[in-house]
C-alpha cells in the first residue's frame, strides 16, 4: 500500500508509538473457575482468551497416547466479530489450522511433557478482537494459562512480531502495520535461556537486516516476559494472601 | 417471579501487608531457586546447568535438603491413604476407570472391592460378567488410593465399609488444594447430614445415614426419599463450601461447620451474593481465629 | 494406515551415524541428493527429483473476478496433494497436519514474497483478472518434501505460458495458441526453500534429510530465499530450541549457496526444454511414461569406471574352478504334469544319512557362489560391455 508512511521522519510510528515501543500489554490469570488453568491477554486492541485443561487422560483416540511424554492439543480460532468485517469462520480453515500447529509446537518446546506419560493437555485460544500479532498475543495469553493451571514450564514462552521498514525494525506491528506489506517476523522466545521455539518469517528480506530483526524480536520478547513476570507475581501474592488469612 | 439483578461493581483491589508484599518464597516458572548443588531436586522444579530452577509458579517449601514448588492450583496428586470421591468412566475387563480430577484415569480393580456376601469371597468368573451390576458408568463412590503407579495414575480401593457407591446426595468439585489433609475425612455434621471431604478435591454431602447395613458391601444405595429439612441443611452446606472456597479458605470439619453456623441467619439462596458470601467468610474466619488463639 | 514406526536400533544407529557425520545414503552434511528436473507435454508441467522424492508440478489459470480489496490485481492460489499414492502414511479425507504445514509454507514462499507480478494479470480491472493456479502431486515421498515442492512450483510457474487476450470494449477475447503465442508470466525472483534437519537438541544439522532422517530429527528449519540473498520466509517447526547463533550464520551461508545452485539448475532446465521445443522433438506426459519420468522406481544410471573391468573378471573367471555342469534332468511323468522341487531326486526320509556329505558340499557350493556373486556385480557394473557370463548356479 502506497503512500502510507508506517515510519514518519521524526521516528513515530501511525499509532503514536516509537520503533521499538510494545503495546500495552495487560492481563488477568485464573478467569474462569471450570477450567484447569485460563487467562486473558490485551495487547493493544488485540485481545485473547486462553484455556488450558489437564493434564488429564487421552480423550477421543487413543492411538495418539505417548507411553513417554504428555501430548499436547491447541485450538485456535477467532470469534466472528473479532476483526472489521464480520466473517463466519468455519472451523480448521488452513490459517486457523497453522496456527493451532504453531502453538502446539510452541507448547511442546516449553512445557515439561516427560512429566506427564500417557496424558493430554488441552490449549484453547480464542481471538476476541484482532488488531495484528494474533500469534503472539495467544502465545503469551497460553503462557499465563499454562502457568496458572500448574503445569511445570522450563520458562514463560514470550512472543512478538517484528517488522522492518525503513532499514529500521518496528515492534509488535498492529494490523495496520501488518497490512502494510511489510515484512514482519514472528518470534516466540524462551526468554531466561534465549532459545527460540518458533520462528517464523514472511516476505522479502535482505539475508544482512536477518539479524538485526533477530534481535529486535528478541528484545521485545524480553519486554513482554517482564510485563507478563509482573502479571504472574502480582496474581501469586493475591491468592496466596487469601489462603494465609 | 421476582427477579434479584444488580449492577457491575469494581472489584476490590486485595490489600497487602506490608510484609506479604515482597515473600521470598513465591517463584515463578524460570526463577532460578538456588545455585547450591547440595539440595535435592524436589516436584515443580529442575536443574538447569547446575541451578535449581522453578518450574511452576507457586511457594517454595523446603524439607532438610529437599526443595519442592507447590503450585497454587493443580491438578488432584495422589499419595496413599487418601480418601477420594471420583466418578466411574468406564468399565474393562476386571477394572473399573474412575475419573479422580487426577492427570490420569484412576484403577479400582475387582480384587480391591468387598462384593456382597463378606470379605473371604472368592471373584469368579461371573462377577467379571457382572461387573456393571455393582458399579456402571456414571457411579459415584468414595475410595482410598492404595497404590500409586510408576506413571501417576492411582489405583484405589473400597475394601472398607465406608467405602464403597455413594447414593442420594450433593457433589461438589472444588480445587485439591483447599481440603486441609486430616485424619478422617468422614464427618457426620451436628448440623444434620454427613460430608466425605476428598482429597482430591471432590466433595460430597449426604444426609446422615441410619443405620450402616452390614450385608451391602457398600453396593447399597437407599432410595428412600429425602426430608426436606434434610435436603434444606445439605443446600445451606453446598452453599457455604461454594462460599469458603471462593475465598480459598482451607475446608475441614470446624471451618465447615462455622461457616454453617454463620450463615443461619442468611436464606440458603442468598449465601452465594458476594457480599453475603463475604459477611460469612469473615465470620468463619474469625471464629477459627477465636478458637485457635 | 499409520506410518510403521522406526525401530530402536535403526534410530540409535542413525543417530549415531549422523554424530559420526555419515550418512546413509553417503552423502556430506551438506549436501543435495541428486536433483532432475523435467517438463511434461503441457507449459507449465513439471516434475521434480530430489534423489527417490518425486513431486509433480502443474500450473493452470482461469479467468475470474478479483477482489474486492485488490481491484487490479491477479490471484494466485497454491495447493499440494498429498496422494496416498506417495506414502501409505498420507490419508485422503480431512487435510493432514503435515499437508496444512506444506500448504501454508508454499503459499508464504511463493504468495506472500510476491514472486510473480500479479498486476500484469489483471485484464479487466475490477471484473477479469487471471487466477494462477498452482496444483502440486506428490508421487513419491522419500523425505524432504518441502523443498522438492518449492522447486518445483517456482520451475512450473516459470515454465507456464498463459493464453494471450485482447480487450475491445466490453469483450473480452481469449486468444487458444494457434492464434496467437502464449504468453510467459512475469517472475520477479525465484524463492526456493531449503531445509535443515536438526538432531540431538540441535548440536548436529544436516541439509536435505531423506525419509529415515526425517524420522529421527528433532526438528526442521526451512529458509526459503532467492538468488539476491533475500530471505523469502523462514518456519521452524518441530519442538526444537534454537540458539539465535543457531539460525544466524551458519544456515544462511549454506541456504544461499544451496539456492544459487539449484536456481541455476532451474535455469538450465528451463533452456534445454525451451530449445527441445523449439527443436520440435517430442517431449511430454505421454512420453515420459516410457522413459519412466514418472515412476520412481528405475534403475539409475551410474557412472562407472570400466578401465580393468575386463581384466579383472577374466582373471575371476579364470581363478574359478570349472563349476560342474551336471544338471539333473527333469523327470516328468505324464506330460503337463508339475513336481514340487523341479526334476531333482525325492530326499524325504534321506537327509540324515547324507547330512555328512552335504556338509562337506556345502562349503564347495558356497565358495561358488561367491564367485558367482562378484561377476554378476561385475556384469552390472559393465553394463553395455562386450562380455558376457552365464552364472552357474540359478
């Protein structure tokens, strides 16, 4: 799209923010009682819900049981009013598809599965407003459902997604942004150890700029773990003061 | 039909002490928890080059060079001795499947559980056939793990008298680790009906047996109706457990039946409004302050 | 059917090869398995081989209405069939995991790194625009599916030549190609994917994994880039942890070497098929058949050193004892009538008398064998030579 300048001279970015600025990222634990674990996750105008039930014995086919580790089950899907146009969406179209695989593999690189043989852990999430970064903002709303539902993680797995205009990585892109046709980088990091479980990259790059995008990502990863420590720590010390009373 | 609304309310900010606010103790996952190599790697934690880290959020308990994380709410962990209430998924052959709110599907095998006609019975091959006769899927019953398998899964048993299918009555799934860990978990409430508190979460109310029936074997279920006052007291019960747990208070007899004793003066549906539910808590609490001080 | 699992020991040995730096199939850790590419009758039909890997390519296109967002612009649509035909593992029905990760994967290479100019599609703005359809079959998964499918997508689209149109008014005229020459499409750059298999929590990375390989890797990493150095689109899957070092150089410097290789083997192809047509030879789908361009399994020609070939196998021959030729002849009863163990003398109820002898015999016929066993090899490897060998024992 001509004519939309996504980085101004002054260093702004269309929303007012600076290149290397994130959303406001704000987030609840434990929102709903039935489940095992669950979370809801701002980032912006992107806003998602997280589920998580087990681990808990195999449902549906068994053949899927692994005698040594837990397996691990993500649904992904978007509410019909969660972007401009109003779209029935089937389910397991190809992107909603992808994307439940891209958590899952997210998901198995981070939880301890071994711990858990012959058990399955399901991970639903579910897009209620979409304003760009839908894979990071479920990534990061699963992490705090993962966490609340107690089940052992190695790290938090923080996301974000990195775009590069003007010789210049911008982070977290917003839909606008990533409409924009530019190329933008999604990374999902374990933060404390550096290791990245997911990385993925769409449109043209010059091999060179890889690394500086790299780099931003892992950046602005880090900022949404601290956002997210912050969001765990604080939710820890309510429930535990209302045990101790 | 008069219909109770009410408007959104901010939600009260939890105040904390000035001591609480920075506790040691709370890790999250990642938090690296000692560098000592001395201490040994407990649940909800591993070793990463050489540290123990946390790998759960949660508080850290330590005993002698032990160093476990307990996570505020998990899923039910069973270790023997533990009486639990769970539901009967399945049956197979020689086993039932018991869902336990446990990672995986619990075991009662037939050779764990008193059939009618006394402990010294042999199970032929008939009972096999008629397993579904004593318990189907869909039956509730109380247990007690006997042993837990290499892979977590618990295999229970009923060879007790107080043991055995759960009749006419309330279930209530509550989170493991709010039942505070007892001698018996078997209480006949003054207030009139019986509670099985399990360990594993899984609450159940009844109305005060009479009489045990010694033939029964623990198959015996009295479809006898129910007294209203009866079912009334159970009501008031579910509704103050609900009430103690939505306040993560601790449930064992006394806490039970304080808050019972607090909420009499409440109609049974109005216990669930939050600011009943918080008048009553605080009762309770008080008066287990009263009686432990 | 489910895959058949890979056994422990044929794990650990892999595994333990790869630690070694071998390969099953000898090949470095860098290195591309043997790569064809060739055309069918059609423009824009092509197929791919990426050592027994076989993928098939066909690009088509249509004319319909564009979106409603992109007025001007011409549709690309990509989609890869994963036939059981190829593997017992891949089921018809609901899209696999596997077949949804590829799909997505090609549309991100070849969609979203705008290879082709779809603005040069449109005919009509807002009604008529080409829709380029991109169909990719597999014949034969061998491992490394991913790769083989880009390249042969990205060959297929260059080799594709859609029909020319003329727009008069409101009248659209689509011209067949006898009228008028078909028309290329234009490519902007050639992405071509590149995988990395990782193994043992990443320390070991091997390029181009063939199927046992595939099985036993932790995860993959597939780069797609062009002949510039631009990076098209980079996926990681499978619950790998990457270092950042990890992706950074190391995978980069082999991915752009790898692409300008195959980039220039596509170039080649494409020539040589653009001069056999232009030489008016016969080339196509029903002329591949007998040349066995579509089945997998034939013999490769190797390339073999045939120096001492005949020396050698004379000198085998010669140093061979003269095998007796003494064929028991065939008794047959009645004529048309069979016997089990063709002709030779009934042993039932004798074998333990003449177990001695057999002994003794055993150790000559084995050495016989042997013998028979090189030359044959020999008369493989001679193939088309001038000698010829009866083996003595069938």
């Amino acid at each position: 799209m001509a004519g939309l300048e996504l980085l101004s001279d002054q260093g702004y970015r269309i929303d007012g923010r600076k290149a290397t600025e994130l959303r406001k990222v704000q987030a609840r634990m434990g929102v709903f009682a039935q489940a095992d674990g669950s979370a809801y996750l701002e980032q912006g105008n992107t806003k998602a819900l997280a589920v998580v039930y087990g681990p808990h014995e195999m449902r549906g086919s068994r053949s899927r049981t692994r005698h040594d580790r837990a397996v691990i089950n993500c649904q992904y899907s978007m509410a019909t009013f969660s972007t401009a146009e109003r779209k029935r969406r089937p389910h397991g179209d190809r992107k909603s598809t992808e994307m439940s695989l891209h958590l899952k593999q997210t998901f198995e690189a981070a939880i301890m599965t071994q711990l858990y043989p012959r058990s399955q852990i399901d991970i639903y999430v579910k897009i209620l407003q979409s304003d760009g970064g839908n894979y990071s903002v479920c990534v990061n709303a699963a992490t705090l459902a993962v966490i609340d539902a107690g089940i052992p993680m190695r790290d938090y797995v923080c996301a974000c997604t990195v775009g590069f205009v003007d010789e210049s990585p911008l982070a977290d892109l917003c839909y606008a942004e990533e409409s924009g046709g530019v190329s933008s980088l999604a990374l999902a990091l374990l933060p404390r150890s550096g290791q990245i479980a997911l990385l993925q990259m769409d449109a043209r790059l010059h091999q060179d700029n890889l690394d500086s995008m790299i780099e931003a990502a892992m950046t602005a990863c880090k900022g949404v773990s601290k956002v997210l420590d912050e969001v765990v720590r604080q939710h820890l010390q309510e429930v535990s003061v209302l045990s101790r009373e | 039909m008069a219909a109770d609304m009410r408007l959104p309310t901010a939600r009260k900010a939890v105040s904390f002490s000035v001591s609480s606010s920075d506790r040691k103790d709370l890790v999250v996952p990642g938090d690296v928890i000692t560098s000592d190599t001395g201490f040994m790697r407990g649940h909800g934690t591993y070793v990463d080059e050489d540290k123990l880290t946390a790998s759960v959020a949660g508080d850290v308990q330590r005993v002698d060079k032990l160093i476990c994380v307990r996570p505020l709410k998990t899923r039910y962990n069973g270790e023997v001795g533990d009486v639990v209430v769970g539901r009967i998924t399945e049956v197979q052959q020689k086993r039932w499947k018991v869902e336990t709110n446990s990672r995986l599907d619990s075991v009662l095998l037939l050779s764990s559980v008193n059939l009618p006609g006394g402990e010294l019975r042999r199970r032929s091959a008939e009972d096999e056939l008629t397993m579904r006769e004593y318990l189907q899927e869909g039956d509730l019953i109380s247990a007690e793990v006997q042993s837990v398998f290499s892979d977590g899964a618990l295999s229970l048993h009923t060879r007790s008298l107080k043991y055995g299918k759960l009749g006419q009555g309330v279930l209530l799934q509550l989170s493991p680790s709010l039942i505070k860990r007892q001698k018996t978990h078997f209480h006949n409430l003054p207030c009139g009906a019986s509670i099985i508190l399990g360990n594993n979460g899984f609450v159940w109310l009844y109305p005060t047996p009479e009489q045990q029936e010694e033939e029964a074997g623990g198959f015996y279920t009295s479809l006898e109706p129910v007294s209203l006052s009866d079912r009334e007291v159970i009501s008031r019960l579910r509704n103050c457990l609900l009430a103690l747990a939505a306040h993560k208070v601790l449930l064992y007899d006394t806490s039970v039946l304080y808050c019972y004793e607090s909420s009499v003066q409440h109609q049974v549906k109005d216990i669930l409004k939050p600011e009943v539910m918080e008048e009553i808590v605080m009762l309770t609490q008080q008066k287990l302050l009263e009686q432990e001080g | 059917m489910k895959d058949t699992p890979l056994s422990n020991c044929e794990r650990d040995f892999l595994l333990k090869a790869i630690e070694e730096k071998k390969r099953l199939d000898g090949r470095q850790t860098y290195d591309y398995r043997k790569m064809k590419i060739k055309f069918g009758t059609d423009y824009g039909c092509c197929f791919v081989d990426l050592g027994k890997t076989r993928v098939m390519a066909q690009v088509s296109c249509e004319l319909v209405a564009p979106k409603e967002n992109r007025p001007n612009e011409g549709l690309m649509f990509c989609n890869i069939e994963l036939s059981p035909m190829a593997s017992p593992a891949f089921e018809l029905g609901r899209p696999s995991e596997l077949s949804v990760k590829l799909n997505r994967q090609l549309e991100r290479c070849l969609r979203n790194s705008k290879c082709i100019d779809t603005e040069s599609l449109c005919v009509v703005s807002g009604e008529k625009v080409w829709q380029i359809r991109v169909d990719v079959h597999m014949l034969n998964h061998d491992g490394n599916l991913m790769d083989a499918i880009s390249i042969a997508a990205i060959t297929a689209l260059c080799h594709f030549r859609r029909p020319d149109v003329a727009v008069q008014g409101d009248d659209v005229t689509v011209f067949s190609p006898e009228e008028r020459d078909p028309i290329p499409l234009s490519i902007y750059h050639m992405p071509i994917s590149v995988s990395f298999a990782f193994f043992l929590q990443g320390t070991y990375l091997l390029v181009d994994p063939c199927e046992p390989e595939e099985r036993v890797m932790d995860g993959l990493l597939m780069i797609a880039m062009n002949k510039h150095r631009e990076i098209c689109s980079i996926q990681s899957s499978g619950g790998i942890m990457l270092l950042k070092d990890q992706v950074n150089h190391h995978d980069r410097k082999i991915a752009s070497v790898k692409v300008s290789e195959i980039t220039e083997l596509i170039t080649k192809a494409l020539e040589n098929d653009k001069a056999a047509r232009k030489a008016g030879g016969r080339c196509g789908f029903a002329e591949s058949v007998p040349q066995e361009r579509i089945t997998a399994l034939k013999k490769e020609e190797t390339s073999v050193e045939m120096t001492d070939v005949t020396d050698r196998a004379s000198e085998i021959v010669e140093k061979a004892e003269v095998p007796s030729q003494t064929v028991p002849s065939p008794v047959v009863p009645v004529p048309g009538v069979g016997q089990v163990g063709q002709g030779l003398q009934d042993t039932w109820g004798l074998e333990e008398e003449e177990e001695e002898e057999e002994d003794e015999e055993g150790g000559e016929e084995q050495e016989e064998k042997e013998i028979t066993m090189e030359v044959e090899q020999h008369e493989k490897d001679s193939r088309g030579g001038y000698f010829e060998f009866s083996p003595s024992i069938r």
